[in-house]
C-alpha cells in the first residue's frame, strides 16, 4: 500500500501584544483603533504579520514601534500563547502569536502603520465589553489577564510595572490594581519583604511627598533576569491573591 504524504498547510503568521500598565491606581491596556479593514475604526491590540527574516519577539517589537511610536520595548516581555488558524480572521487562516508585555507607565507617542490612534484604556472597561475588541482580541487579553495575575503570586514580576526602585505601597498598588482587589497594608508589607530573594532595601527613602517619608526597594539579585534572559526567580511562598 503506497505511503500518504499529507501536504502543510500554508497560512501568514502575525504577532499581538498585550501591554499592561498601571495607571493611577488603574490596570490599563494598551490599544490601537484600526486604519483599515477587517474592523476598521474597531479597536484593537498592537500586532501585524511577521515579515521573512523575523523571529517573533523581533516581529512583536517592530510592530509596537509602529503602531504606538514605542521604539524601546519597556518592562518584560514574554509570548503568551498560539491562536488559530482557523475561523478568527475574516481573510481567512491566520495564525498569532501573542505576547504579554508588563511594563512601567509610559507615553504612547503616536499612532502609525495601520493604526489611527493608540491609547491607553481602563482594562476593566475593556473586559466588560465595552468597547468591543477586533478579531479575537478579546480572549487573548482575557487569557493575559489571567497569566499576569498568576505572575504576580508566583514571580516577582510586579516590579516589571515600577521603576527600578519603588516603595513597598507602590508595589502593593500594582498588585491590587492587577488582582482587582483590596490588600492589608501591613499583611503585605510583611510577606513581601519577607519572601527571600525577592526585595532588597536600597538605604533610600522617598523625598519630596506628601506625608512620611517612605523606604525605597528594589528587586534583589536572585529576582533580577541574567544578561540574555527573561526568566526570573520563583517566590517561595508565594503571594497568593485572595480568592472569594
């Protein structure tokens, strides 16, 4: 009986970035409001196709640089999972590769390439559906969510949405504003500066502020990628998010 060779399927491959920051206190999304169809004036997440030559994460940041005027990718970035091919693009089978970017608060500068404008929008307004999102954009950003609520309990990636040195309330903003939920101050305050590997104190306090001066942290050296690497420690315990 002769051999079957099946023959690939040959599809484009694009690439969507979830940026997340906060805000103000606020989890925001970073979205673009589409140029040209399919869903044109939708919004939708920063993305395109990849281009010969291209590796993914390369193809991700050339395509935040064009549609939000973003040339230095801020904060982590790391894929986030596969969708498709079939059924989520009217033009037919294309498969994207999704990634999550978790980033301090930045300028979205311009929008260009196949974007009429970017911003950024409460992610709250965002998941409820209004506005509605372009293509499947609306589960990948719920499926980022979920990820970078895990990260939070598991890494020390919430330090990814500070600055290099932060005070333990600014961290803690950044945790209720991804969880969506309220922390105790001190509860916090001493898991997180008693988890090992996790922050280091820099000797500085805060200056210029309303109210007490407050100690500056920073991520400890076991918690900080190496030089090539995305990776970052484990907590161990972790900072579990409450769960109702």
């Amino acid at each position: 009986m002769p051999e079957t060779h099946l023959t690939p399927a040959c599809f484009p491959v694009t690439v969507d970035v979830v940026c997340l920051t906060v805000h103000d206190d606020v989890l925001n999304v970073l979205l673009v409001t589409r140029l040209l169809e399919p869903f044109r004036g939708s919004l939708a997440l920063p993305g395109g196709f990849v281009l010969p030559g291209e590796d993914l994460l390369m193809a991700a940041g050339r395509e935040l640089a064009e549609e939000t005027g973003v040339e230095q990718v801020p904060g982590h970035l790391e894929q986030l999972g596969s969708y498709g091919p079939r059924g989520r693009d009217p033009r037919g089978d294309v498969l994207t590769v999704a990634h999550l970017l978790l980033a301090p608060n930045f300028p979205v500068l311009s929008a260009g390439s196949d974007a009429e404008h970017a911003g950024w929008y409460p992610i709250r307004e965002v998941m409820d559906g209004e506005p509605k999102l372009a293509f499947d954009h609306g589960r990948i950003l719920a499926d980022a969510l979920e990820r970078a609520k895990s990260k939070l309990e598991y890494s020390p990636l919430g330090a990814a949405f500070c600055g290099d040195e932060f005070t333990v309330a600014q961290l803690r903003g950044v945790y209720e504003a991804v969880w969506g939920t309220r922390l105790d101050p001190r509860n916090f305050h001493r898991k997180a500066t008693g988890t090992p590997g996790f922050l280091e104190d820099t000797g500085r306090m805060t200056t210029g502020d309303t109210g007490r001066p407050a100690a500056l942290f920073r991520l400890a050296e076991a918690a900080r990628p190496a030089a090539g690497q995305s990776t970052r420690a484990v907590l161990n315990p972790p900072l579990m998010r409450p769960r109702n």
